[in-house]
C-alpha cells in the first residue's frame, strides 16, 4: 500500500533530516528549505499533510514568509491540513495563521511522540474530506434536477425525462411515498419550452370533496354560500405552464368526468358559470395507489386513466435502487453536519448495515427525515442505528420470545403502511386487509398513537 505524503517545510537543515528519519516509516516523506521549493513539491506531489515553520528565508526571524508560504499552499489545494511548527512566543502567530487556514500549530521543541499524533488525526481528517469530495462528485455527476440517483433504473428515468419533457404528451408518474414524484414532475416542466410559465400543483387528496371542484376549477361570484368574489381554479392558474395532479387517484368520480373534458378538449367551466374556458396547460399527474385496481373497483375511469398516461414514468422505492440508498445517507449526512454545525464522521457499520437492511416505506423522504434527526439528536462522533432509529434485520429478533417477536412484527407492518399511506388509516386497513377496529386496538396495545406523522 501507498504510504501517505507528508511534506516538512523548514529552513533547518538538521531538523528536516531528523523528522525525516522519525517519520519515514509511516509516511512519504518531502522536503523544502523555502517557499519556491515547497510550492514545487505541492504542486508536484500534492502532499495531504505539510508542516510548515513560519520562519523562512529571506527573513527567517519573521513570519511574513511563513504566513505567505501558507496562503499559496492552500492556494494549491484548500484541503491541505498545514500544521504549523511555532516557539511558544509566537503563539499570537499560530493562530494569526490558524485564522488564515491552517489545521493545527505545534510548540518547539518537538515531542515526536505528540506530533505523531498530531499527524494521524490531520490524515485522517484529510482522508474524510477527500472521501466527502468524492462522493458529491459521484453523486452530482449522477444528479438530475435536485434528484439523486446512480442506479441503472434512476438513469433510466433521467433518460425518459429528458426526452419527454420537450413535448406536450400528458405524464403519468407512479411510485411509492417519498421516492420523488413531484420532482420528476417539476424536472419535465423546468426542461420544457413552458419551463418561464407557472408550474402549479393541487393534492387531490389533501383538500375536502366539497372543495376540490373550486380549487381546481375556479368558481363564479355567488356560486355558493361564501363566494363573495369570482376566483380562477388551478388549471386557469397555469394557463401557458404545467399543471401537476398529485394524488389523482384520490380525485372524486365526478370530478374526473370533468378532467377527462379538459384533457380531451382543453376547456373548462367554472362552478357557477356557463363560460367555456380554454386554457393551454400540460397536466402531469402522479400517484402512489394502483389505479388498475381502483378501475377495477369502480372508483378509476378507465378514460381519465388512459388520457393521462400517455406516457408513464414508474419510480423505484429505495431499498430497490441498488447502492444509493447508502450513497444518499452520506449526502444528507454531510448536508445537515454543515447546517447544524457539527463534526460528524460517519456512519458506524451497525448503522450502515441497517440502512441496507430496512425497509424504507418512506423511501428517500423518510430516509432524509430520519438522517436529519440523527444528526441534531446526537452526540457521539459517528451516527449508529439507535441514532437512525433503526436496527439492522439480523438483531431486530434477537433474544426476543414468540410473543415480543410476534408484536414487534405487527408493530413493524403497520408503522411501514402508515408511512406508506401517510398516515391515512383506511388506507392502512385495506393495506393490511383487517377492520378499522381492529387497527385501532392494534395499534392502542402496540403503543402507536393515531395521529401518526405523514412522511414530509
């Protein structure tokens, strides 16, 4: 293996050799006398660590060419940890130079011993920050409009984006909660000849029934008690841009009657009024129920299903996404270390193992929720599975009898359908395939409270 460089900056001739012979065995040892002859080593090795004395020639009883040395080292690479060699009368000079860069300072005389020490943490430091680097160069080569992906499958869908997103064909995107539906929505729009116009978005299952053919389609003055004022809907909204449907398996039979006359003709009426409207917009729809089954059901037109997808884009939850899921924990990691201002090192291999290992029902939402919470509950060096809240698959069981085993199955079940279907318990019942009721009482004997939390 290659031994790690480590470049000594020092006039002294006698102190270069003598760190030399102390430190060759661990590292790759350089030497400069002066300013000209370090920056040609940086250049030419481009050394991890250096040590610099602050004192060089021409003016080796001051610090200016030290401090000078210093800025062009970083200069070279900002990552370069300068430890700088000091008498303690020159403390104010150490940390003059720590302000301007440096990593650390180190008091003459020498303890070989300390400074040994000194050293192993630099490297590593450096070694941390170079995998960092590395990672969000792999991860932004692999990014795509604000998503994250290297898995074959999320490059496939990056390809499908980027072709349909120059036409005006109706998208609809299926997948699981949290793996990034309306990213990939607003990616077709920001890609698009629309991309100046608006982009708007309507949950079609998030605003009451009774309210839905308003917000959608705009209403009239006087159309019904509290329209006090004629309001335009969101598909008027964006006139000219996109229009994205979130949950439209959520929207009431009746209303797809009328979206399936928008889409065929591109017209609407307000709730009140008799006006035919003509709006031009692209409307990309999105879903995480299966809308094969709803038309079976009787609660899907079959005709709003096909007008939608004209194109379909099927997302892949996250424990089917290959080595991302690990990949994305790091970058979520370093993103909420840096805004919580805090000196994270990793992950440990527990935790590792157990975000390869779980299942994700709130994929890459969840996954970024549970990371960010790690990271301010904390206060070790390196986040474990008790921080992430999660256990690995070969120690959930262990030492646990038939009936702990048992509840803690069922508890596992019904957290994984709440995040699935964010909270809505029928949805979790139907899931699950048992009553109401007896969810309830589940739920009350397993501790899980009713007012679960969605997702985001």
């Amino acid at each position: 293996m290659e031994k790690q460089k480590l470049l000594i900056i020092d006039d002294d001739e006698d102190l270069r050799t003598q760190m030399k012979w102390a430190l060759s065995q661990d590292y790759k040892v350089l030497l400069a006398e002066d300013r000209a002859s370090a920056l040609a080593a940086m250049k030419k090795e481009l050394p991890a660590v250096v040590t610099l004395d602050l004192g060089l020639p021409p003016l080796p009883a001051g610090a200016e060419e030290g401090f000078a040395t210093l800025d062009e080292i970083l200069s070279v690479n900002t990552l370069t940890k300068v430890v700088i060699i000091t008498g303690r009368a020159e403390k104010e000079n150490a940390l003059k130079a720590i302000e301007k860069g440096a990593y650390d300072f180190f008091y003459k005389p020498i303890q070989l011993d300390e400074l040994k020490i000194v050293l192993h943490r630099a490297f590593y430091v450096s070694k941390l920050e170079q995998e960092q680097r590395a990672l969000q160069q792999r991860m932004s080569e692999g990014a795509f409009e604000g998503m994250l992906g290297t898995c074959h499958k999320m490059q496939d869908i990056f390809a499908v984006i980027r072709k349909v997103s120059t036409t005006d064909a109706p998208v609809l995107i299926m997948g699981e909660s949290g793996t990034g539906k309306e990213l990939v929505a607003r990616a077709l729009h920001k890609r698009s000849i629309r991309h100046a116009n608006p982009f708007i978005v309507i949950n079609c299952g998030a605003i009451p029934e009774n309210l839905l053919e308003s917000e959608l389609f705009g209403h009239e003055k006087g159309a019904f008690t509290g329209a006090h004022i004629q309001r335009k809907g969101r598909v008027e909204m964006a006139e000219g841009g996109t229009l994205f449907l979130d949950e439209i398996g959520e929207l009431p039979l009746l209303l797809q009657v009328k979206l399936l006359r928008y889409l065929q003709e591109q017209v609407i009426e307000r709730v009140g009024g008799r006006e035919q409207i003509y709006v031009d917009a692209r409307v990309v729809a999105a879903t995480n129920r299966d809308l094969k089954d709803a038309m079976k059901e009787g609660k899907f037109r079959e005709d709003v299903y096909f007008r939608l997808g004209v194109v379909f884009i099927s997302l892949p939850p996250l424990r089917d996404r290959e080595n991302d899921v690990v990949e994305l924990a790091k970058i979520f990691l370093a993103r909420y270390a840096e805004e919580n201002k805090k000196k994270i090192s990793g992950f440990t291999s527990d935790a590792i193992n157990a975000i390869q290992s779980y299942d994700w029902p709130g994929n890459v939402r969840e996954l970024e929720n549970r990371v960010r919470r790690a990271v301010i509950m904390m206060e070790g060096k390196k986040i474990t599975s008790q921080d992430l809240e999660i256990e690995a698959v070969t120690d959930h069981y262990r030492k646990m009898t038939i009936r702990e085993a048992r509840e803690n199955m069922e508890k596992d079940l019904i957290i994984k359908s709440l995040f699935r279907h964010e909270g809505n318990l029928t949805k979790v019942a139907q899931d699950l395939e048992i009553s109401r009721p007896t969810l309830y009482d589940l739920m009350e004997k397993l501790g899980i409270s009713k007012n679960f939390p969605s997702v985001g």
